[in-house]
C-alpha cells in the first residue's frame, strides 16, 4: 500500500487495533503525520460522510510519540459481527481499497 492510517478518535483506533492482521497484542500507538495528509476516502466516501470517525491517510511516516495503553475494546460478539461483515464484503469482491 501506498498509503499510512491513522486516525484522531480512540474508538476509531481501537476497532484498527481489533481488525488488524497477525496473532500479536493490540496496540494502539499516539502518532503525529510527517508530512500533509487527507480524509481516507474508504471511509469518508463510503460509510461517514463529512469523516467523523477523523481518519486519515498520508504518504510520509508516522512519528510514534506515544502509546495508548489503557483502553478498553469492543465485546467479543460485536468484534465477530463486524468480522463477519468485513468477511462478506470481501466474498462479494466489494472490500477493495481506494488507493
């Protein structure tokens, strides 16, 4: 990908640490942008009009100022749902990525 994430709500950068690939700890890290950054248009396009999730993309790094390490996550049954939705898009050829 060509792209960085991030986001500016707690909530929206817990349900990245929840979804994310790979089989280590959930980490959510405080992060600021290096360089110019835009509203992610996966989102904001799609599913929040007008990005009140404040989730973003750039180019440059992300500098790691900190770490988020008290926070509490979704239920378990709520995590599954979401998981099983993003599973459905993805057998109906809809989960692309705009790049």
């Amino acid at each position: 990908m060509s792209w960085v994430y991030f986001a500016s709500t707690l909530d929206a950068a817990v349900w990245g640490a929840e979804l994310a690939s790979g089989e280590g700890r959930e980490r959510i890290y405080v992060v600021e942008p290096t360089g110019p950054f835009v509203d992610d248009p996966n989102l904001t396009d799609k599913k929040f009009p007008g990005n009140p999730t404040m989730s973003y993309r750039c180019r440059d790094p992300l500098r790691v100022i900190g770490e988020v390490t008290n926070w509490a996550g979704h239920g378990p049954d709520q995590i599954a749902r979401m998981k099983a939705g993003l599973a459905r898009l993805a057998a109906e050829g809809r989960d692309h990525i705009i790049d």
